[in-house]
C-alpha cells in the first residue's frame, strides 16, 4: 500500500520545491560516465537562493542509461550476465550522486542522499509501496534529500529501473510541493522537436489535450526510462499534486535561479490532466 498524504506534511508543502536535474543537463548522454561539471555547479549555486525547503532528484545521464539500455536491464533479470552490469550501473550512478551532492554542499546546501530502494519496493518495474520517512526526516531538519535513477530490486523481475522521473512522481504524491522544476536541455515542450526542426516552436502550456496534438518523438540518445511522450504523461500526473509544475532549460544560465525565486522565466507549464 503506498503513502497516505497526512495534514502534518502540510509543513512541507507549503514551502516545498522538488527539482529534477536531468540527465541530459549535468552529463553528456551520448558519452559514457560523461559529467558536465561546470553546468552542474552553476545549477547547484543557482539553487542556493532558495527559501523553500528543498528536494533534488538527478538523472542518471551517461552514468546509467548506455549500459542498461545496451544489457537489456530495464527488462529485469534473465541472464546471470547481467549481474555484473547492475553492479557496475549502481556503482556508477552513486558516483555521479557523490558528485552532484559534492557541487550541492560546495555550494552552501546541505545535501543528502536518499537511493530509492531506501524509500521504495518495487515490482514488475512499477512502484508496489513508498515510504516518505527517509526523505521526512531529512526535511524535517532542515537537510535537502538527493535521489536519482538507479537499478532497484524488484519482486517481480529481479531487478529493474526506478527512473529519476518516478522518484519525481512519488515525491511530489507524497508532499505536494509548491513548485515542481524540471531541467532539461530545451526551453520547454515544444511543438515538434526542436533539435531537428528549427521552426518548432515553444508551447508555454501544455495539458493531455495539447499532448496529444503533438507528433510523438523518441530521444535519440540511449534512454532506458520511456519515450518523450511517457515524460510528458508522466510530468502531467505530477501537475496534479503541485501548485505549480515548469519544464525549462537548465543549461540557460539564470533560469533555475530565477524559478526557484519565484519570477517568471522562459518555460513550459505543465497543467493537470
């Protein structure tokens, strides 16, 4: 059974912003163990204005996505094969977190990590239950819980992928944050893809209806975590529990600032379904 949303949370909720720094954003996603350091120092100094208790979810990027798409990891266990690239798939996402979370507290913030198996069982590659206490207790005193996409046992499947966009999902359920950002390497949702349409042009809301006037497009890097269409779907659940969810460009110098400020900034609002 998942996690019952309580009144106490409200604590939370109030002042609460859940970012996502994607994978494309703080690595190169067509290089292998590739970290864009630079941008995710910026991203982490950019941050620090925050005046809202916070929550950091990042992507697994090149550290995660080449290796499990190439080994078939996201499928679960089918070959002892495998076993060797889970370990290695674990081993480097928890590298990429030590750096992330390194930038995070070289900038002032006092960042924690949380894997997801800590907070989540899974089966058949879908959440079965959710415990918000690893990341309750970390709010409550005043620490900024960091999770991120990794390869998570599973009830079902032997192990599968707990994407970053999931933790996303679950987090926000669990304590409707006011604010929901999520940094891409685009300004938002566009009406075609913008990386190979140079008229596409920006949508500054989207909801299921506008969604579903959009031509489907898959990523053109190694993703093991879903289309860009099950993003977007995935993002609109999110809008449900948050009074305000934004996609915007993390590699634009300024804008995270801005947003976690409060001001408006180039974007896409996601509106509930």
């Amino acid at each position: 059974m998942g996690y019952a949303y309580r009144e106490e949370d409200q604590r939370f909720a109030d002042r609460m912003i859940l970012v996502k720094l994607g994978g494309s954003v703080i690595t190169d996603k067509s290089c292998l163990r590739t970290f864009r350091e630079a941008e995710c120092r910026r991203l982490a100094k950019e941050l620090r204005p925050a005046k809202a208790s916070l929550a950091v979810v990042h992507g697994a990027g090149s550290f995660g996505h080449i290796v499990a798409k190439k080994h078939e990891l996201h499928k679960g266990f089918n070959s002892e094969s495998q076993l060797e690239h889970v370990a290695a798939v674990q081993k480097d996402v928890r590298e990429l977190n030590l750096k992330v979370l390194e930038a995070l507290i070289d900038n002032g913030i006092n960042a924690v990590s949380v894997p997801p198996a800590a907070a989540g069982v899974f089966k058949n590659g879908r959440v079965k239950s959710f415990s918000p206490y690893p990341f309750e207790s970390q709010l409550g005193i005043g620490l900024v819980p960091v999770t991120f996409g990794d390869v998570v046992p599973d009830e079902g499947i032997g192990f599968s992928i707990c994407s970053g966009d999931l933790m996303m999902a679950e987090l926000a359920k669990a304590f409707r944050p006011e604010l929901v950002i999520f940094c891409a390497d685009v300004d938002g949702v566009y009406d075609s893809d913008p990386k190979t349409n140079p008229d596409a042009e920006l949508v500054p809301e989207i909801d299921s209806l506008k969604l579903e006037a959009i031509r489907r497009s898959e990523a053109v890097n190694d993703d093991v975590t879903g289309s860009i269409f099950g993003k977007l779907e995935r993002m609109l659940a999110i809008s449900e529990h948050c009074e305000k969810c934004i996609i915007l460009n993390g590699n634009v110098p300024g804008r995270l600032e801005k947003a976690v400020k409060g001001r408006e900034v180039v974007s896409t609002t996601v509106l509930p379904r």
